[in-house]
C-alpha cells in the first residue's frame, strides 16, 4: 500500500468493522501509527479492550502469521508487523488487565546458553502475545538455573527455548533432563525452535514439539494448552 493512500485515508470515516479490517491491513504493512490512531479510535467508540485486541489486532497478526508460513512475508516486514501490533498491545494491556482479561496462557521464553541470536526468538514472543499469551522473555544466553528459576517464579504453561547454532542445540536436552531429575518435567509443554533444528531433534531431546517458524509455535503453543486443559 503506498503512503499516499494511507494519506488520503481518514481512519474516523470508516464504521468500526471496516476499521478493524483496515487495521488487518495497516498491520500486514507495518504502520505502527495507523495502528495506535485506530485502536484509540475504536476504544473510544465504545469496543472492548479484548474486542479490540482479537478483532482488530490478533485477526491482523493471523494474517500475517499465514503468509510468513507460506513464504509471502520475510522476518523484517513480520517484524514491522509485529512492532505494530506492539504498540498497540500497549494501548490495551493496562485496560485488559483492568478488565480482569486472563491471557489464554503463561510462555517462558528464551535463547539457550552460549546463543546471543535473539531475532527468532523475538518474533515467537511476539507472535505469542499477539494471540492472547502472556510471554516472559528471558532474552539470550539463559542457562539451566536461569530457565528453572523462571519456571518456578512464574509458573507457566509452556516453556521455550530457542537455537541458532548447531554447537547450542545440545543444551534444550540439558535443560530438559534437570526438569525430568526435579521431577517437574511433565508439569509443562515444552517447545523447541531454531533454524538448525526440527522434528526428530525434538522429539530426541525430549521435547513436546519443534516449531519450524513464529507462526508455527503460537498455533502449537494455543493447541497445546486447549488439549491439555481438556478444550479440544
């Protein structure tokens, strides 16, 4: 879509449906502004917080979601994507909370001991909040007390854990195998990812399941928690 479109176009014209698709839109091209005017827009027109962040935001992120999948959008318009939707999620976060909103989930999330590749990792964090979970980041480099002291602390459904390297990978196993001795192991869904991975490193290392990409691992993670919470 070209700016000049996005110029001539006056967001308060549109009725709050069609904003909301709009919004689809201006996420998909990253308008991080456009989102802001129109998540101000429709709270002020008397839309729910949640209405707002499932029609208008989360819808919008599915979209983008599938195309990355499929290879139509690359990691830096995701990203502008996912900033987007950022901006919006801060808008909303305080009146969700205030609303009593509970996210759909709890993800601890973080790059393995001796990775500092973060890119991946961001986008999944971001992918996740943008379909209703509510994401602890443990940022790059997290070791094995680092990932138990999260778990302990904040008590998630899913953990996280993500490569870049080959000479990392190894580390998810090491993780895993202290839950299994602390016996905690199958209190959690596990979720592995990386460029280096896939399904039978795994499932090797014990996971519950490898997500090739961002929009993989937040279909995974919702699927998961629906199961193991008797939903689906």
């Amino acid at each position: 879509m070209s700016d000049e479109h996005e110029d001539d176009l006056d967001l308060s014209a549109l009725g709050s449906d069609e904003l909301a698709e709009q919004m689809h839109d201006d996420l998909y091209d990253g308008l991080k502004d456009e989102i802001v005017e129109g998540t101000k827009i429709l709270l002020e027109r008397g839309w729910g917080a949640e209405k707002v962040l499932n029609d208008a935001l989360v819808e919008g992120m599915r979209i983008v979601g599938i195309d990355f999948r499929d290879g139509i959008l690359f990691v830096p318009e995701v990203l502008l994507a996912a900033n987007a939707m950022k901006a919006g999620m801060e808008i909303l976060r305080p009146l969700l909370a205030e609303a009593g909103a509970d996210p759909i989930g709890k993800v601890v999330i973080g790059t393995v001991k001796g990775d500092i590749h973060d890119i991946g990792k961001n986008l999944v964090a971001m992918m996740m909040e943008g379909a209703g979970f509510e994401v602890i980041n443990l940022g790059i480099n997290t070791d094995v007390d680092e990932y138990l002291a999260a778990l302990e602390q904040h008590r998630p459904d899913i953990l996280g854990m993500s490569a870049l390297l080959t000479t990392t990978m190894p580390y998810m196993k090491v993780v895993i195998d202290e839950m299994v001795k602390r016996g905690i192991r199958d209190d959690y869904i596990v979720l592995v990812g990386g460029a280096p991975l896939n399904d039978e490193f795994g499932e090797a290392v014990g996971a519950d399941a490898y997500c090739r990409d961002a929009a993989v691992a937040a279909d995974t993670a919702s699927t998961l928690v629906k199961k193991r919470r008797g939903e689906l």
